[in-house]
C-alpha cells in the first residue's frame, strides 16, 4: 500500500549520485530526497489510458506485449485514494485544496479522480525537491494532459509554465488511418520552472544546406557563406548602424536593407516548441528494448542539453527503462532514479552496465540480506520472485509477466537461456527457474521440477529456495544426474539447489554461459526460424 499524506519522514542531508530506488516513488521521495537538491525532473508517468504502466515490454520481437502490473490499484477509487484526497484538501495549499474539490466536483469518485488524486500528492514531493533554478517536464499524453496541465499550475504557479512542447511521434498510418477520428501521433511535455530565474539553452538543429528553404546561397569575396533575406524590423535604429559599420547590412536594388548573417557564426535553427525531427522508437532501432513506452535517447538529449549543465542533478521517478539515467550519465549529470518493480529496477541497472562497463551504480531498497529478503517475500511475493531471478540471471517466464500473476504457472517461475552452437537444429537452450519463499520446502518440490524440465524439454531445472533445503531435497537432486552442453564437452547439474542466502554472499549456480545482460540485445540478432524458441 502506498503511504498517505500525513506520514512523513525526515529526509537526509545528502544524496549519493548514480542510485536507483526501487520503492514507491512517493514514499521515496519523502524519506530520501532533502529539500531543493534536483536540478532537473523528467517525469512519464502512467497517462490513465487502458494499459498497465511500468515495466510494460514484449518479450523479444515476437508475441503480444507482456504487461507487468505496479501502480495499477494506485488508480482506482479505494479508500487509499479517498485518504490520500483527503490529506490533500486538509494539509496543503489553499489553491490545491479548491482545484482538488472543483475536479471532485467535476468527476465524481472514480478512477480519474484517484489517478489525479495520486499524480498530484506525487507533483507537490517533486517541486519540493527542485532547486529554486529547476526545472520540470512532464510528459503525457491527451488523456490527462488538461487535467494535469492546472494540477501543475496550482504547484509551480502558472507565471512559471514555460511551454507545451508538442511532440509528433510519427504519421498517421494502419489502423489510425482508418479510425473514425483523427490519428493520435502527439504527446505533450509540460516545461515548468520553479521560478522566473532558471537555466535554459536554447537547443539548435543544424542546417540543411541542400534543403530548399534553404537561406544560406551566397558568398562574399573571401569566399564566406551568408545569407540575406532577413528582416531588419526587430532591431533598433543604433543596432542597424552597427551593423552598417560592419559591413552586415545588403542594400537590395529596391533600397531595401537586409542584415547579413554568416553561416559559420550562426548555431543552427533555433527549435521551437513542435518537436517534428525525433521518431518514436522503431521495431529495429539499436537502443529498442522492446519496451513498449520508452522513449528515444534523443528526446531527452534535448531536454537535458536545454535544461541542466554538467554535474547537474537530474531525477526520473518513473524511470521504467532508464533512457533518463542512462541520457543523464552520457551527459555527465548527477542521476537517481526510482521505479516499483524489482524488474526495472534490474533492467535499468543491466542496460547502463553494458552501455558503461566501469559504472558503478547504487541500488537502495532492494534485499540485502536473508531477513531483509524474506521482508520483500511477505510484502510481495511477485517481486521477491523478480528480485531473485535476477540474481541468477533469468528472465521472469511468459505467464509472470502477463499481469495474470494468480494464473497458473506450469512450475515455472523462469527461464534461464544459454546457447550450445554445435546443435544445428536448436541451437538455443533452457534451464527453468522455480523460486520458493515459503518456510516449508520438501523432496517432492524437486521431483515435481524434474517433471517439468522433461515436460518443457528443458536441459535442467534450477531451484532457489529461501529456506535451506532438506537432505532429502539435495539427494533427488543428485539423483537426477547431469546434462551435457555438446559445444564444450561440459558437463552440469540436471537439477541445482541454491539458497538465497548462497546467492547474496556470491555464490552463483553452476550454469553454461547464457543470454543473460545482452538479452534485449541478443533477442533482436536471433534469426527469424528461432524467434518463438528464444523468449517463452
């Protein structure tokens, strides 16, 4: 359950760079964030429309999109929402208090309401952390952006909305041209400061000098090129005789003056608040994790490069797949990220780790002891079990991340990939993963796995368990015999036990080589007759 209003914590005096939170992002920024330490906030949180948020991604380049469900209780109208509404008519500003019960007023006690209701309790935490020179963009989407556009004003004040930046994603095609209204390929971002005094560079495209808008056709003596043809209404009488002293101003056969503007002085096109010249993410882009909702890394190169300097500190509180972090630290900026699922929290720390081998990232929130995990276990059995299958390097099985979690899962809690190049005909392996949290492990648990593995054609079965595993546990273990990878004459456990416990003092299960950190990468490589076999 997330925490309400009322319950706040003291903040420490300091933030460590480079940490991803895994938690709440309301509860974190409450107990982990001081006062005015952010730089710059790039939120894409949920936009209320009819799909889960959060880890939302297809596994691989095949099947329907696997949805992960996290924040999906905090937007319906139960009686967290109506006491996180309360706090906020009772203990916040007055301007919030009237907003909140206009829009009651308005919507009534539904979903809406609770998704508003938890989007702003979330907005009033950020713009608390914010510097004074700091600043926010929101990115959303038409469902919610109207709604959230005045919850920002009542915040930031409306003497601090910069702009709405328009992005256009794509074009209208397939089925959003045969619908019965017009194709929705925008989003908007909302550009607040915390003030009138912040940071900001105008961001500059180059200039196309074989486009037919082109201005830039003419060549002085030295061979400079410049253009012309731009008015002189906007300069002052003394600005326009220097510029005649600089030999800037063209006197056209009419009489009329044109300023001279030099190519090589000139940054760019200066951008606009319609972003046309960044693509949504394609099926064969190179930075695509298959990760329905993210965004392009060049989107928020823009933002950052507009909005922070070096070492600047930048948030993500619904980092999802960690373009922001992962922009942010390309950029040399001080980053922290927070997300709700263990399972971004390690897809974000896997992706910044093969894109920068040397990183060194700090995780908070997640287990780092047997009795800290079976806290995790209690309090979320489905994240205890993301949680540990990362510590083996598996990936959460198809029927885990359908948002079907009380769905039957055939014993199989994971699978681990690995690869044998000597066999032709199927050259890509599994090894089912089954985790248990449970006090009560027994024998029969491992001879039900070994039914599995030779149900699912599997070459091994792995089973990590939370409680130390019984005699007669390790014996049918042993009593399975071992497989064979053909590529290096290897040989491995059938059947592998290994605690938790093991797990969190270094210890790692006896596996060949596997589709472990890359796999978003690996995924995208594999030949088409093998996509189905690749990603259950």
């Amino acid at each position: 359950m997330l925490s309400v209003g009322c319950q706040v914590k003291v903040a420490p005096l300091f933030m460590q760079a480079r940490t991803l939170y895994f938690g709440d992002n309301l509860k974190v920024l409450r107990e982990k964030f001081p006062d005015e330490i952010i730089d710059l906030i790039y939120l894409d949180p949920p936009f209320n429309s009819n799909r889960n948020y959060n880890v939302i991604f297809k596994e691989g380049i095949v099947g329907d999109e696997a949805q992960i469900k996290a924040f999906d209780d905090c937007w319906h109208w139960t009686f967290e929402a109506k006491e996180t509404f309360d706090y906020l008519i009772q203990e916040t500003t007055e301007n919030i208090a009237n907003l909140m019960q206009a829009i009651e007023k308005l919507l009534g006690h539904n979903d809406v309401l609770a998704y508003l209701t938890m989007m702003t309790v979330r907005l009033i935490e950020l713009h608390r952390v914010l510097k004074p020179a700091g600043s926010l963009y929101l990115h959303c989407d038409q469902t919610a952006s109207h709604y959230l556009k005045i919850i920002l004003d009542a915040i930031f004040d409306k003497n601090n909305f910069q702009n709405e930046i328009i992005w256009k994603r794509g074009s209208v095609k397939g089925a959003k041209a045969t619908s019965k209204s017009y194709g929705r390929i925008t989003d908007s971002i909302f550009f607040y400061t915390k003030s009138r005094d912040y940071f900001f560079e105008t961001p500059y495209k180059p200039i196309d000098l074989d486009s037919p808008a082109n201005k830039f056709r003419y060549y002085d003596q030295s061979g400079r090129l410049y253009s012309r043809d731009t008015p002189l209404g906007d300069y002052s009488h003394e600005m326009i005789k220097k510029f005649e002293a600089e030999g800037r101003i063209y006197h056209t056969k009419s009489g009329k003056k044109q300023l001279i503007r030099y190519w090589d002085e000139v940054k760019g096109i200066a951008i606009g608040n319609l972003w046309d010249d960044i693509n949504a993410i394609n099926q064969v882009a190179k930075e695509r994790l298959g990760y329905p909702t993210q965004k392009p890394e060049t989107l928020l190169m823009r933002i950052l490069q507009a909005s922070s300097k070096e070492d600047d500190w930048v948030l993500d509180p619904f980092c999802g797949c960690g373009t922001t972090v992962s922009v942010a630290e390309k950029l040399g900026r001080n980053w922290v990220g927070i997300d709700i699922t263990t399972l971004a929290i390690n897809l974000i720390n896997n992706r910044l780790k093969e894109q920068y081998p040397k990183i060194e990232i700090n995780i908070d929130g997640l287990p780092e002891t047997v009795q800290s995990a079976k806290m995790l276990f209690r309090k979320d059995p489905f994240e205890f079990e993301y949680w540990a299958l990362n510590l083996v390097n598996a990936r959460p099985a198809n029927s885990k991340s359908q948002g079907n979690m009380k769905g039957a899962d055939k014993g199989i809690d994971g699978i681990y990939r690995f690869t044998d190049p000597s066999d032709e005909e199927n050259p890509y392996k599994k090894i089912i993963v089954q985790i248990k949290g449970g006090r009560h492990v027994q024998r029969n648990q491992i001879a039900t796995l070994k039914g599995d593995v030779d149900r699912e054609k599997a070459e091994g079965g792995l089973f990590v368990t939370l409680e130390p595993p019984t005699k007669p546990m390790i014996h049918e273990a042993i009593e399975a015999g071992k497989f064979k990878v053909r590529f290096n004459d290897q040989e491995f456990p059938k059947i592998q036990i290994i605690t938790v416990e093991d797990l969190l003092h270094g210890e790692k299960p006896d596996l060949p080589h596997g589709l472990s950190l890359k796999y978003h990468k690996e995924a995208q490589s594999v030949k088409s007759n093998h996509q189905e076999s690749l990603f259950e």
